[in-house]
C-alpha cells in the first residue's frame, strides 16, 4: 500500500540556517510527490510538485526538493530559513487509482518547524 | 478569485446533533475531497467527488456522508454527530481526480468540537 513517512515531528533551526525535511514514500509506480505548507490556522498550500524529468524541484518561496528513486525519498530543502517559514510542513504522494479511477493524495503526518531568531 | 469558500469557520456542537459543512469552489475544478486533519494523524480523506453528481468514501468515511449536486458546492453531512468526530475539516478541490497528479487547493478549513 502506498504510504509517507516523515520522520521528524518537530524541528527547530535557527534563522538563517539551512533547513532538510525528510520524506521517504512507498509506491509501486513512478510517484507524483508534493510538499505542502501549512500556517497556523491555515488551509494547505502547495509550495512544489515532482511529476517526472528533473529531479531537483523549485518551489515557491526559496523551497526546492530534490527526488532520489533509489532511496524513495523526496526531502524539501531551504537554504537559508525565515522567521516566517515557521509553520508545518506535509508531504505527499498522488495516488493514482483508490477503489476505482480516483486518484487523491496521501499524505504524511507532518513536520512542524520552529524558527529560532 | 476567492478559490475554496468553507463555512462554518468553527462550530461548537453538541453530541447527536446533525451538522453541515459547506464548501464552494470557484474555480471549475472537477473534482473535490474532504479530509479531516487530526493532531499527529495528518490528513486523511473522508469522502471525495470525481465530478458533479457522483461521489465516493475515502479513507475515514463512516458517520459522514457528502453530495454533489452542481460542480461548485460539496457539503460534508454528520448525520449524528459524535465526540470522535471533532476535528478540523478541510475541504480541496483539483481540474482532475483521474491523474493523481493535479494539484489540490484547499479551503481554509472549518474547526468542529463535539461535546
């Protein structure tokens, strides 16, 4: 069954430094990866998607991620982190077929991030 | 553009009562889900719709049920509502279910409490 971890449930780092968030997936096909954000009390909001070609990923607000097959892994890197990065962050896979043609995402459980001045 | 409208913002309910969440997109989108998001659980889909008039159970569906009448609107019904049921309610919508691969937008969620 497809699925995605992320291993860390809450990281802090310290404005300016730089920021990895793991992803690791389980699916049998080509997947189609996304990292969303998510501000307090906010909906989601797509910050980038991998579909196929180019595995390094550039995403909006200084995000990229980079897709590594061999590892089943698609971290989300920052270079350097704002203050307002702070936020939770959920990765997911598009799923192809669910009972049917459906195709909706699976997400993991989140990374919160903590921003340190 | 105001994409996806929800209604309630948040909603305090008492145990058994009936409850409806409402969603409106304006975007077209052909398909649109609801997922529930619960502390350390992330999100999961309750019910989802791949285009007017038809609908389908998620991953979570039980006590919930939804409709899809016209292409904009898709509200989530609890027919009795129960403690476990509290949550924050996030409705999303994508041009298309089939791929998998578009992008879901997402409304800006409703929190319920049911005591």
């Amino acid at each position: 069954a497809q699925s995605v971890t992320q291993p860390d449930i809450h990281i802090t780092v310290s404005e300016g430094a730089s920021l990895e968030l793991r992803c690791n997936y389980s699916y049998g096909a080509t997947p189609y990866l996304f990292w969303y954000v998510q501000s307090p009390g906010q909906g989601l909001q797509l910050l980038l998607k991998y579909f196929s070609g180019d595995t390094l990923v550039q995403g909006i607000k200084g995000f990229e991620a980079e897709f590594k097959r061999s590892q089943s892994s698609f971290n989300l890197r920052k270079p350097s982190v704002h203050w307002s990065d702070a936020a939770e962050y959920f990765c997911a896979v598009g799923r192809m077929n669910y009972g049917g043609s459906q195709g909706n995402l699976i997400f993991g459980k989140g990374t919160k991030l903590s921003v340190k001045p | 553009i105001a994409g996806i409208t929800q209604a309630p913002t948040s909603q305090i309910l008492a145990a058994g009562r009936r409850m409806t969440l409402r969603c409106t997109q304006d975007m077209r989108h052909n398909a649109m889900y609801w997922y529930r998001q619960d502390l350390g659980l992330g999100l999961r889909l309750i019910h989802y719709s791949n285009t007017a008039g038809t609908t389908g159970k998620g991953e979570v569906p039980d006590g919930y049920s939804v409709s899809r009448a016209n292409t904009d609107d898709f509200p989530l019904t609890l027919a009795s509502a129960v403690p476990s049921q509290t949550s924050v309610y996030f409705c999303a919508s994508s041009d298309s279910s089939l791929a998998g691969g578009d992008t879901q937008y997402f409304g800006p969620g409703t929190r319920l409490t049911v005591l």
